[in-house]
C-alpha cells in the first residue's frame, strides 16, 4: 500500500520509505558498455600496470580539464599522499579542518604536522584570511579543499602560496567536472587530486586522479606510484603502490559516456529540493554558482538552531527513522578526531568557524537513485518536523507563560 505523508513514523506510522535511501549510491554508466569492456579487458588479458584502459581514462580526464597530466590512482587518499610527498612537502602544511578525515590523514601519515585552519562561513572552503598567522618557519605548503565541489578562493590562496614559498595543492575530491572563472578544476595550484570513491557522483569503483601541468613533477608521480621503476630491473625513487587498475580504468571510462546524464540528475534534484524546502526559516541548502560548471553531487542543509526549535541532530533522527539516512557530514571537524584532537586538544579555540558548521549541516540523498518522488516526501517530511517542532515549543512557551 502507498504510504501517504500524514503516516510517518515519527508521527506514529511507519517509515515513509521501505528502503533506505543513502547518501553517496553510486552513480552507474551504461551496462552494456561496460560488460563489453570488461569481456575486451578478460579477452586482452592486460589487468593492470598502465594497461589501455586506464591509458585512455588518464587521456579523456587530461582533455576534459585542459591539463598536460593526469595520472590515474588506486583512490584519492593514496593520490593525495603521493601528491604531497611528490612535492616534497614537510614539517607543517596548513589544511582546513572542515573535510573529510583522509586530507589530514594523509599528511600525518607521513609525519608531517596537518595545521588546522578555519574555513569561510559562506564558502565552506579554507578562509585566506586566517592563513598568514598560522605560518611558521616549518610550514612547506597549503592544502585547500574545494568541499562540496565548490572551488576555494583560489586566488588569494595562490598569492599567500607565492609570496611565502609554499606549494599549493588542492582536494578536489568533489569537484569533479566543476570550474572557477571558466577554467575547469584540475588545472589550479602545483597539482590537484581527485577521488572517484563509488559516494561521489562520478565512479570508478575505488580510485583516484593526481592532475597537474607541470611534466617534471607528473613524472616522478609516475616513478612513485609504481614501486619507482623506471623500466624493468631500475628503481630511481622510493614508491609504492598508487596504480589504478583496469577494471576500474574501464569503469571510469564506461561512466564518463554518461557523466552529464549524472550532472543533469543532480542538478534536477537539487532544484526539486530548493523547491520543496522554500520559504522553510531556520533552514539554507547551500548554494552554487549557476554560472560555473558544478556537478551538484551534495545536497547541504545548514540548521539554525538559533530559529528553529528542531536541532539538527533531532532532524537527522527523524529522518532516519523514515528510512532516510541523512549524514553530518564533515561532523565533528578533523581536530576532533584522533590523533588530531589528543595532538591538539585546543585547535577548536581558533576555529569557531569549522565548530559552528560541524554542529549544523547534513547532507541530504541525491544521485540517480532519487527522483522527483522521494525528494518531495523528504522534503515534507522536513517541513512537518519544523512545523511539529514550532508547535510544541509554542506549546511549551505558552504553557511557561501560564
Ligand atoms: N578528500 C575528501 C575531501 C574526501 O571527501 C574523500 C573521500 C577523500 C579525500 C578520500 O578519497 P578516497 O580515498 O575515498 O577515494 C565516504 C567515502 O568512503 C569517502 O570516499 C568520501 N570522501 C566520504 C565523504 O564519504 P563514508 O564514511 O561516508 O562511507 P560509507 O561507507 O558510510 O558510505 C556512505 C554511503 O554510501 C552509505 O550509506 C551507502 C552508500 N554506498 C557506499 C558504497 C561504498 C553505496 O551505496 N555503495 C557503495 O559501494 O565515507
């Protein structure tokens, strides 16, 4: 039996969806392309180590984003580590706290000291303005996370980056196929890494990319991605093993023949939502630059708890409890994390910033395992715990007042 609005679960019904709907589904080309390939793949007998699919994956990104280099990996953290050893960045790297725990992780991991930085209340993306006082004899470079997919204030960052001497790389895990002042991303600062983890819009799989324009330092990515060979029997670096294999190299280019497909879904379902959330005080969906190329893969809710009586933690509860599995996303900030929050137990204090966001957002489901249908309900369930919630502390107050 359809389930109407007024039997909802947190209203005393049952779930509004019978199944969960998820953040992050992955986004699926064209099947039959992608048997093909993988039979061509199986027929070849070629599954990794630079092999024709993940050749032609590395060109079409190059093509795509104008840049000289794109060096495919085995997922964006692994690209991210190599991109920062590759630029030989040391002792301190300054890096927003706001993002997902593998860009702090992947300096720590090598020992080199992540130095939180608060970001823009607007943008989300590490704010310029409170980079110069954290820069310290130590510091080697910057890290800006383009989150969301949208870009940082690249260039500020770019003039801090220069007068300092510092290297400027940026994570751009979700900022596939997105663009500032019409240049695409990919082709900003000493390098940039993408990931295309199967909870981003476009997949491959697990996987990754280091893009850049400059050759000396896309051929020693290459060097340290393959254990530093160089030929058979010579290794001239010290590597690992960063390679992208075929069955993903042919995933990626399988999912690129239908990456505007995914974008159009995106951006339709994100206008469903702007639509259903209207006029909803004490609720923002964060906005994109429709004049730019954005791939609209998350959809952000930022709660003000200040004007509705619903907090967002409550939100994401009731949400859940339909069977709608909203997530905080990037909730509690890396330097609440471990080793950061033992390393530095008082990072929090110059970042007020990163503390209020963690406390406020929530990433909605989006992609193309929803449509118009389920984000309407969502939405309405949204609507009717902010009403609930007015009413009941409306309630309260009267009762106070009495
Ligand atoms: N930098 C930034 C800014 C990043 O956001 C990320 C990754 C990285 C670097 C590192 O890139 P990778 O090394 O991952 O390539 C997820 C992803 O694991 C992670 O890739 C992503 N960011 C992060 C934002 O989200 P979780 O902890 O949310 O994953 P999980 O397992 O809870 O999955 C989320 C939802 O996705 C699930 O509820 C169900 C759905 N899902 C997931 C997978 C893997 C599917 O439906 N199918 C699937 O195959 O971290």
């Amino acid at each position: 039996m359809k389930k109407t609005i007024n039997d909802l679960a947190f209203l005393g019904g049952s779930p509004a969806f019978n199944e969960p709907l998820h953040v992050g589904r992955p986004n699926l080309g064209d099947r039959e392309q992608l048997f093909k390939r993988i039979n061509d793949m199986l027929d070849r007998k070629w599954l990794s180590n630079n092999g024709p699919y993940v050749r032609e994956f590395e060109q079409r990104i190059a093509d795509m984003m104008g840049v000289r280099n794109c060096i495919a990996m085995c997922n964006g953290t692994v690209a991210l580590e190599i991109a920062i050893r590759s630029l030989e960045l040391k002792g301190e790297v300054i890096v927003p706290s706001f993002t997902f725990v593998a860009t702090a992780h992947a300096l720590q991991w090598q020992e080199i000291t992540p130095v939180f930085c608060d970001v823009h209340p607007q943008s989300h993306t590490i704010d310029p303005a409170c980079i110069e006082k954290m820069i310290t004899p130590r510091t080697t470079g910057i890290i800006g996370v383009h989150l969301w997919g949208r870009p940082c204030d690249i260039e500020p960052l770019e003039q801090i980056a220069a007068s300092h001497n510092l290297k400027l790389l940026f994570d751009a895990a979700h900022a596939f196929s997105c663009s500032h002042k019409g240049r695409m991303i990919g082709s900003f600062g000493n390098a940039e890494v993408f990931s295309f983890h199967p909870t981003k819009f476009f997949n491959t799989g697990e996987g990754g990319a280091i893009v850049t324009n400059d050759d000396v330092l896309a051929s020693k990515i290459r060097l340290m991605k393959n254990f530093g060979f160089s030929g058979y029997d010579n290794v001239v670096y010290i590597g690992t093993n960063g390679k992208m294999g075929e069955f993903s190299g042919l995933m990626g280019v399988t999912n690129l023949e239908s990456l505007d497909e995914f974008v159009a879904v995106n951006h339709q379902n994100y206008k469903f939502y702007e639509e259903g959330l209207r006029g909803l005080e004490g609720l923002k969906l964060i906005k994109y630059d429709h004049a730019e190329k954005c791939n609209y893969q998350y959809v952000v809710l930022e709660v003000d708890e200040a004007v509705l009586p619903v907090t967002r933690d409550k939100l994401i509860e009731i949400l859940r409890a339909e069977n709608v599995l909203a997530r905080r996303y990037f909730y509690p900030g890396c330097h609440r994390m471990e080793p950061y929050r033992s390393y530095f137990p008082h990072a929090g204090l110059v970042l007020p910033e990163t503390e209020r966001l963690a406390g406020r957002v929530l990433s909605l489901p989006t992609g193309t395992a929803v449509g118009q249908e389920e984000i309407t309900t969502i939405c309405q369930i949204i609507r009717l715990a902010v009403l609930n919630s007015h009413e009941a502390s409306g309630a309260l107050s009267k009762h106070a007042a009495g």
